[in-house]
C-alpha cells in the first residue's frame, strides 16, 4: 500500500499528512489559501466538498494545503455553527474515498485515527469502547445485536467500519478547531468573507419573552442556534419546558431545525409526542445530574424561575468562584 | 430515637477499626445519608484516606455513597462545575420482589448471586473482554449486588453509550432481522438465497442463541418439529455442520423464517436479568461506597473476589457489628434467619431476645425491634 501524496491529500486529516505538510515544507502559497476558501465555503454553504483531480500530483499537495487554510479560516470564526458544518462535510468526504479503498488502506485510516480497527477473517472487528463512540444509535448498530467477543464486535461489513471512521473523522476535525492563533492576513481576509455566509437565525415569536427563561433554557438555546449537537437528554429537558412555555410545535420545530442532524419529521414527531405524553418538566436536580444545569439559582424547577426572585441568585453564582472545599458533613 | 443512638454509636465503632479503601479517591465526590435519607448531604470531598476516615468516625453516617464518576473538582457546584473526567462503568442487581417481603430469604439472595456470577463471567469477561484485575463486586449491603468495573476503556464513555452497555445486559432492542435473514451471493455466476442464523461458536449473542438452539436440536422431537429428516443422525450431522458456520440451509425447512422466528422470541423473552438501567447510564451517580455500612441493615457492604462469589453467605460476610449480645424487643415477627454460626428467629411480636449485635441491629433496623434496657 502506497503512503503517497495522493493517499495524504485524501485524508488530510490524519497525522501521517501532517508529517508529510512538515518534511516537504509546504507553504501556505495565495493560491493553497484561495483553495482552502473554497473548501470552506463547499462545506458551510453546499455541506459538500469536491473532489480533487486525479491523477494530477501537482493537485495533490493543493489538496492537502487546502485543508490546514480551511481549518484556520474555520477556527479563526470559532463558531460552533461552522465547525459542526465543516466536520460534517469533511467526514463525508473521507467515507466517499473510503468506500473505494481495499480493505487495508480503510483499516490503516483507522487505526491512524485511533480506532482499534483489524481484519476479521473476509469482514472486520473494532474495539468495543470505539464501537460505542462512534457508532449511530441505530437499531442494526446495538451492541445487543453485534458478534461482540472477547472486547471485540466481530464480523463487522466494510460499510459498518466506514460509517465508524467517518464519525471518528468527525470528531478529531471538530477537536481544536477555534484555538486561537496568529493567521496570515490573507487567511483572516477569507475568514471575514466566509462569516458572510452565516444564515440568520430568526427568532421564534415566543409566548414568554426569552429574557424571563431561566438561564439553563437560555444556555441550551444558544447551544442549539449555534449548530451544536445536543446530547438526547438536553434535547428533551429543552422540547419539554418549551412545550410547558406554551409555545406551538411549529415553532419549537423551528428552534430546533438548526440542530446538525436536523430532520423536520423525526423533530415534529417527537414533540408531539412530549406534548401528547404531558411530560413533566425535569427539576434542577435531575437537569445537575444531566449535566445541563449551569447556575445555582434556587428555583428547584426550571418552570418555576422567576427573574426577580432567582435572576440575582443566578448571576452571583456564575460568577462566583468555585466551590471547590468541601461541606463538612454534621454528625 | 435511642435506637438510631445505639446504632450509631456502632457504626462509630465499625468505622473506628475498618475504613473503605477507595481507588482514586481525591476524583471522587461523596455524600452521606441519615436514617431518613440515604444521600443527604453531597458534593463532599477528601484528598486523603485520613481525610475520609476522620469525616466517618466524626459524622458516623447511616449511609455512604461516592461517585462513579471523577472529576477535576469534585465538590464544586453546580454539576457542570466539577469538570467530569470519566466514570467506572457500574451494575447494580437488586434481588426482584418476592413474598418473603423486608427479610429477604435466602433463595432469593442465591438468585441473584448466581446473576451477579453469569453477569460477570459470561458478559464482562468472555464478551466485553474486561480483565479480572478490573472488576470489583460487593454486596450492597441489603439484597443485591453491586459490580464495579475500572477498565480504562470506557472511562470516557457518555450516557448514550452506557445506555448501549446496559441494553446489551438486559437484551433489549435484539431484533430477529440481524440474528435469522436471507443472504444473496454469487454462486456459480448466479445469486443464489441462503438462510443465515446465528453460529454457536459466534461472539455475543449470536454464539449465546446459536448455543441455546444447539441444546434445544439434542432433542429428537424437536428436530422432528422442524423436518422429519433431521431424526437421521447424518443428515443432523450434515445440518448442523452448516449451523456451525451460520448456514442454516443444508435442509430444507418449511416455514423456516416463521419456526426461527418463534424459537428466537421464545428464547428473547427469557433474557431479562435484573440490573437497574438508570445505575449503568447515569454518569454522575453517587453509589454506596463498598465496605461501609448499609443503615436499612447494619451489613457491611462487603467486596469480595470473583472466585470467591458463589460462597458468599451476606448475613455471616457482611456482619459488622460483632457478636456481642444486645437485647431487642420485638415490635413485629421476624422469620428463621440464618446468620451462619448460629440461627436466629422465629420470633413473635413483644418476645424479648437476647440477640449477637449484628442480628439484633438488622432486626431493629428493619423496623421489627426495638433496643430493649441497657447495653448487655
């Protein structure tokens, strides 16, 4: 198997290309930062990045340059909204070349991306733990219906291992994206370009006026307009209080459909189905554990936040330092 | 009230010789609990063994519990505070309902110590490939089983994937359609269909069903359920052969997908075991700390190794008290209890007995006694 340029302008990502960008001394040129322009704006506005030519060696190191410039652009914005966009649009277009590799080149990715991936006679195994982190929670993808052996889901289809790198890309793109550094000028010029692209997001015409929502509910709005993937559980504390807020579900699907696995159906679906079920609103407690409430404010129920009452309680403990002695317990 | 007093002061004396030794300690956070709630105060922290040795034997609580999880700061607040590092991945099994009701008998407490036993052999071990060195079980105390595991591995892991863990223990969402199905390959330049079932020799459940269905085929009749010709002990021979490499088409078998699919729900629906979901998944749950005393009982929750398991007697390991005799009078009837070295009960409601510590403790905290007159 061929460790070349093309292989490293197909999976820029892994550290195998780094190595490659370091010894070779590429350099960020005009033309490698117009490309990584473009690279950006294909994954941000079209959530599609082309392919690269062929067969072309010149293109290869375009490629790969094209990448490091899209992530500076993309971490110069530090927008939760365009790294979710572009780790998406990178992952797809790895899985699209990985579909067409043989089989060791797919298990060489893996492994370059940490994923304890090996051969299993004519299919493949994965490590347990990363099977769970980066499987879909998919009916077909449960643990309960693999052959796990031994710490290992055996007999694993090609297309399975993919749909796994292709979330372990996903993540290791989006990790440390929005560091700050110091960006050639014409890499911020692009950058400035590129944030033109950012949709408006229209605010929902909301019953209760978002300034009197207690500052969990504000926290996880802000998460979601951003493109930020919610775990689960967020999703529903947040579909809960809206539903209870008395908004319709036309426009809680609204707030939602900025979410990066948006779909309108499933959306709808699942708040008529909090609606229908009359959900209780989960109490502070329960939003602690969840790791989703953000301030000490005393209301014991995000439903029953005051701002004139908890709002002073609220503010003082985000910005209090932390508490970080313990509470001695009384005999 | 003067019973919560003799209690206490027992506690003080269990803690005074024994203390928990408890693995990364200063990640962790704890909370004690009273006679009316097992977690009362939270979001405490130690540095040291020293540290949490003094907070026991000043506070002498109830309950002790500490959290799976590790974190930067254990005892900051809110919860997102505590900058969360990873978790030891836990199962809880609980003895299920049974009429022998707050005194939990004996067969009940095998029960669920032989679950405890398959859950660790047969899932941790042979399935999730976890080292013995990285579990640990204890008693809870009560009438259940605590596992907790510390494999590096699923340190980091989320609810979500936790939540998959506890699916795989309890069975839940196994579908028929990735177990039994049609396979189409290229046979001679033609496609050609082939039934596909699980192999006995497969990981995960497949090689569990696959094994069930082996044993259940020893049975003439049975196979003669599924084609009269599987009587024949060469064409057996042949088919399962097949079986063994996931081919379940070396015979043809009328209503195949039908019969399969029966045989596979029949065997689905004998799966639950018993362990409480929402202990696997929470990733900030505060569990009872193993070896300190359980207040619903006066046992120790006592670890143990693996081997050891199918031994464990919980009234004679997890005794904590001693055998001192103290005097109780009895506010309802208690049953015969077994206490290994010596028997206990029946006893009816307003007989005085003169009782070893660790029973008299267990009856009065199960509210069927009450400390009668003065020490001794």
């Amino acid at each position: 198997m061929a460790l070349d340029s093309e292989f490293f302008a197909k999976y820029p990502f892994l550290p195998q290309s780094k190595e490659y960008v370091v010894s070779k001394g590429l350099e960020l040129t005009p033309d490698f930062v117009e490309a990584g322009f473009n690279r950006a704006r294909g994954a941000i506005v079209d959530g599609k990045i082309s392919q690269f030519a062929r067969g072309v060696s010149l293109a290869y190191d375009r490629e790969i340059a094209s990448y490091s410039a899209c992530r500076m652009m993309v971490s110069r914005l530090d927008s939760a909204y365009f790294s979710n966009r572009l780790a998406i649009a990178e992952s797809k277009r790895a899985s699209a070349y990985l579909e067409r590799e043989k089989d060791p080149e797919v298990i060489l990715v893996a492994q370059s991306m940490g994923v304890d991936a090996r051969p299993d006679g004519q299919a493949f195994q994965v490590g347990m733990a990363d099977y769970l982190r980066y499987t879909p929670r998919d009916v077909h993808y449960k643990l309960v219906n693999t052959r796990l052996l031994n710490g290992m889901v055996k007999g694993l289809t090609k297309e399975k291992l993919v749909r796994i790198i292709e979330e372990a890309v996903k993540k290791r793109v989006m990790s440390g994206l929005g560091a700050k550094g110091e960006y050639p000028k014409l890499v911020q010029e692009y950058a400035k370009k590129l944030s033109e692209t950012l949709p408006k997001i229209e605010q929902a015409n909301l019953n209760i006026p978002m300034e009197n929502y207690p500052p969990c509910i504000k926290a996880l709005l802000s998460r979601l307009a951003i493109s930020e993937n919610l775990p689960h559980t967020a999703r529903v504390a947040l579909a809960i209080y809206l539903v209870r807020a008395g908004l319709d579900n036309d426009k809680i699907t609204k707030l939602f459909s900025t979410a990066p696995d948006y779909n309108e159906g499933t959306t709808r679906y699942q708040i008529e189905y909090i609606r229908k079920k009359e959900y209780s609103m989960p109490s502070c407690a329960t939003m602690d554990s969840w790791g989703i409430c953000v301030a000490t404010c005393r209301c014991f129920n995000p439903l029953k936040f005051n701002p004139r009452i908890h709002g002073r309680y609220a503010e003082a403990s985000m910005k209090s330092a932390d508490e970080t002695r313990p509470r001695e317990s009384s005999g | 009230m003067h019973d919560v007093q003799e209690i206490t002061g027992m506690i003080g004396g269990f803690y005074a010789k024994s203390v928990p030794k408890v693995p990364d300690l200063e990640t962790r956070e704890f909370g004690f609990g009273s006679p009316e709630k097992k977690i009362e105060t939270r979001h405490m922290w130690y540095r040291t063994g020293r540290e949490l040795a003094d907070a026991l034997r000043k506070a002498r609580p109830f309950y002790v519990s500490y959290s799976a999880a590790h974190y930067e700061l254990p005892a900051a607040r809110p919860m997102v505070k505590k900058n969360w590092l990873g978790a030891d991945l836990i199962f809880d099994l609980d003895a299920p309902a049974h009429d022998c009701g707050k005194f939990t008998c004996d067969e009940c407490l095998a029960k669920i110590r032989a679950q405890t036993e398959t859950l660790a052999n047969e899932f941790l071990i042979d399935d999730f490939g976890i080292p013995k060195s990285e579990i640990s079980v204890n008693f809870s105390g009560n009438r259940g089983y605590h596992i907790h595991v510390r494999d590096k591995r699923f340190f980091d892991l989320n609810r979500e994937a936790r939540r998959e863990i506890a699916d795989y223990i309890t069975g839940t969402g196994i579908t028929y359609e990735d177990f039994f199905h049609f396979e189409e390959a290229k046979k001679n330049h033609r496609l050609v269909k082939s039934f596909r079932g699980p192999s006995p020799k497969a990981g995960g459940y497949h090689g569990k069903i696959g094994r069930a269905l082996e044993k259940e085929l020893e049975d003439a009749k049975f196979r003669g359920s599924l084609n009269r010709k599987l009587r024949d002990d060469a064409v057996f021979a042949s088919f399962m052969a097949g079986v063994y490499e996931g081919d379940y088409d070396r015979l043809n078998i009328a209503k195949r997908d039908e019969k399969f699919k029966e045989i596979f729900s029949r065997f689905a629906k004998k799966l639950p075991r018993e362990i409480d979901v929402n202990v696997t998944c929470d990733v900030s749950k505060l569990i009872r700390l193993p070896d300190s005393i359980h207040g619903g009982s006066g046992f120790a929750s006592r670890t143990f190794a693996l081997e050891k398991i199918g031994e464990f007697m919980p009234r004679q390991d997890a005794a904590a008290f001693g055998w001192e005799p103290r005097e109780v009078a009895m506010t309802e009837a208690a049953p015969e209890l077994d206490f290994g070295e010596f028997k206990i009960g029946p006893y009816a409601p307003g007989s005085v007995q003169k009782l070893p510590a660790t029973a008299a403790a267990y009856l009065v905290l199960k509210g069927a006694a009450t400390f009668h007159g003065s020490k001794g």
